[in-house]
C-alpha cells in the first residue's frame, strides 16, 4: 500500500505501455524476451520500457500470487472498521504488522477501512478480530463478510 504522502501523479501510459502490463500482471515471473515477443517490440525496447515503468512507480513490484486454501488459509473474510477521527496513520501501520491481512483499504461511506483476512480456519478468523483487530486503538467497531468463494482476476 502508498504512502500517504508520496506522489500520485499519473503516468501516461500509451498502447505498448499497457500491453506490457497486461503481460507482467498474468505472469510477473515472464522474462523481458517473453514480453518483448507478445507486445512485438524488440527485447531492448522491452527492457527500457519496464525500467522506466519500474522507475516511475507504475510497477511497484513483482510478487508471486498464492492460492490461499492450498497454502493453509481456508478460511477468508473481508473485515470492515470503524475508526476514530484522525487515528489512520497510526491504525495502518499496526494493520500492516497483522501477516493475515492480505489488504487494506481506507474507504469512504458507512466505515472507514475494509481488509481482507485470510485465516487457517473460522477459530483463527475470529482471534483476529476479536482479539487483534478489535482491541486496537483507534478501532471503534468491526463487522465480518465470511468469504465462500474466491475468484482471482489478474
């Protein structure tokens, strides 16, 4: 997740640019050659092209996507806080110490942050809220979305 205070700028991106993208978002571990030959540009052009993506944070990083339930983590929920005024920055770097929370998001309407937990079952799930993410401060309330099925679009 961003920090706050960086640069959000955008980046334009033209045709080659995205095309690029799309290649490293289905495969991250695809090699500059690989990519080179599906967006049909040469492996040089490919090559500066991912640097200066890379180097203007439009690629933040390559990182491997694993399958929760084969990895022990069969049981997922999106957990939504309610958060005292002005606790954010403090809240997000407790959240980002939790390793079951695959995302955060400060959002806006009727709560503040959502998160995706991933736990080894139900019992863990609940230790979790109740007993991590409940007892945080800044954390006003929580509501729980039990997740049944995952579907995995990039």
């Amino acid at each position: 997740m961003a920090n706050e205070d960086e640069n959000h700028e955008s980046v334009l991106l033209d045709r080659v640019d995205r095309e690029i993208l799309a290649e490293l978002t289905r495969d991250g571990r695809m090699s500059v050659t690989q990519v080179a030959d599906n967006v049909h540009i040469s492996r040089a052009h490919a090559y500066a092209r991912i640097n200066r993506l890379t180097q203007e944070g439009v690629l933040t990083k390559f990182t491997a996507v694993v399958d929760p339930v084969k990895s022990g983590r069969r049981s997922s929920a999106y957990v939504t806080l309610k958060c005292k005024q002005h606790s954010w920055r403090e809240l997000r770097e407790e959240l980002r110490k939790v390793p079951e929370i695959e995302h955060i998001a400060l959002v806006g309407g009727d709560f503040d942050v959502i998160l995706l937990v991933r736990g080894i079952d139900n019992s863990d799930l609940r230790r979790i809220v109740f007993d991590q993410l409940q007892s945080m401060p800044g954390v006003i309330g929580t509501q729980t979305f039990l997740v049944f099925e995952d579907l995995d679009t990039r």
